[in-house]
C-alpha cells in the first residue's frame, strides 16, 4: 500500500509559506483528475499569474511526448468563458495560450492541459477533451481556520497573507489595535495630567481643579480599546455653587420623600376602606 502511494502520487515542493504543488503518475480523464485532487489535496491547480505558471512547469516532471498534465481550467459551453475552478477566478494572459490554441479542434474541447516538454510549446497550454487521459497536477492549500487569527487567509504559491478585521494588526492579525482615544481638553478652573502623549490603550489622564473648586466625577479617566475613554470628563465647580447645589438637592428630596410618604399613606387608607364594605349578597326567590 505504501508503494502503491509512493508510486502514483508525488509532491513537488515542502515550503511552510503558500500552496504546495502535487501530481499523479497515473494517468485520467479531467473529471477523474479533479476528484484525485481533491480526494488526496485541495483541488486541480489553479494558476494566478505567469510567475505561478513558470513555477508549476519547473515542479513538474519533463515529458518528451503527450501524454502532459491537466490544469484546473475548464468551460462547459463553447461560448463560456474559461475559469479556474479552484477558485472560480478567470485569469489568462497573451501568453498562456500555446500557437493555435485554443482551437477547440472537436467542437467539445473544453478542458486545458500544460504542456511539460522541452520545446518552444513548454510552460503554453491547450485545450482538448476532457474524456483524454492525462496526468493531474494538484495543488494543496496552506490556509486552515488558524492561520490568521482575526482575519481572512489569502494565499498564493509562495505565501500566506492576512487581511485583518478592523481593530487587528500583525501578519497574523494576533495584535489589537491600540486605537487613540480623542484629546480631552482642560476643564474649567482645573487641569489635566495624562501620562504618555499617544492617549492609546492604557492611558491615563488626572484631572485637578484649582484652589477654591470642588471636583464633581472620578478625578481619572483611562483610554480603553478600541480608542474609548471610560468615563466622563469630571468639572471643576465653586464650592459656593456646590453648596447651593447641594442644599437645592436636599430640598427636592425632602419634598420628594414627602410626596412618596403622602401617597403611599392615601393608598394605604384607600385600601382599609375597601375591605370594610359589606359583601354583596343575592337574593333568589324560593320555589
Ligand atoms: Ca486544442
């Protein structure tokens, strides 16, 4: 069994960064060739540019004669467009293309192999019938759910790039980002202390008021993440008008509770009332 997979697959490159290309060398048709890939990979290889493309074609082994590999390019009709189905991308360049081709020479040629031998023709691809036997060239993805931490695996043949969600940095998003909190202003008759000038996570700024003024509200503030302070900016007030304050709040809630006492007591009354009525009794004639 051992043998039986060391002859029929084979992998091209080892590297811990992007796509790892592999083949068989057993021959198949292309339906055949995409499930083989998938089965032992991810799918039939895609090609993104031609850097991509020349580095495929020095993978794979050199073949004197047809037949070559098959490439994950495909169309069902004559007048769709040709795209990679690993991941539904439609990349092709002047290049691609061998001379002539594609010449969809049976009408039904809908399928695209790479050619590997030694001639000009090396590295161009042709299309043909994907019921032709051929040899799959597979390619298997980096990318797993914990490649970026906060964020979406992008990946290429030779590397692995995160693109972060908003919040997150590093090449693997692992990194919050320490988000500026806004510039707090001096409050009235006092100031402001805050340590470090960036005011990025873990700031803090200390409020002091003048002599002669009463703080009202937490004498700190601390920036948390995402750029956020945790509290209001206190004020500095007269300790005059803080008295005034004080004394007005201590009225209203005298006059408040007075207010509460006064109804909770007509409620209290208007309920002993209730249960002092005689019940209701009907009458019914006798028979
Ligand atoms: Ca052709």
């Amino acid at each position: 069994m051992k043998w039986t997979l060391l002859l029929l697959c084979s992998t091209l490159a080892e590297t811990t960064l992007g796509w790892t290309y592999h083949y068989s060398n057993k021959t198949m048709n292309w339906t055949q060739a995409r499930q083989w890939c998938q089965t032992n990979y991810t799918d039939m290889v895609v090609i993104q540019n031609q850097k991509e493309n020349d580095y495929l074609v020095s993978l794979l082994p050199t073949k004197r004669k047809a037949p070559y590999f098959w490439i994950g390019i495909t169309k069902k009709h004559k007048n769709e467009n040709w795209t990679w189905v690993g991941n539904n991308s439609t990349w092709i360049s002047e290049q691609s293309w061998a001379a002539n081709e594609p010449n969809n020479n049976h009408s039904n040629e809908f399928c695209v192999e790479i050619y590997v031998n030694k001639g000009g023709n090396r590295g161009k691809w042709n299309d043909e019938k994907c019921a032709i036997q051929k040899y799959p060239a597979c390619y298997k993805a980096q990318c797993n759910v914990t490649s970026c931490n906060k964020g979406r695996c992008l990946e290429t043949m030779d590397n692995i790039t995160c693109l972060c969600e908003p919040g997150f940095e590093g090449d693997r998003c692992q990194t919050e980002t320490a988000l500026e909190c806004p510039p707090l202003s001096q409050p009235d008759n006092g100031y402001l202390r805050c340590s470090g000038g960036n005011l990025t996570s873990n700031s803090t700024c200390r409020f002091k008021c003048n002599p002669g003024f009463l703080m009202i509200g937490l004498p700190t503030v601390t920036c948390e993440n995402p750029g956020i302070w945790n509290g209001p900016r206190p004020i500095c007030t007269s300790y005059k008008l803080a008295l005034l304050a004080l004394v007005g709040c201590g009225a209203f809630s005298t006059i408040f509770c007075c207010c509460c006492f006064c109804c909770m007591k007509h409620r209290k009354r208007k309920k002993l009332a209730q249960g002092r009525q005689p019940e209701e009794v009907t009458c019914q004639p006798q028979g």
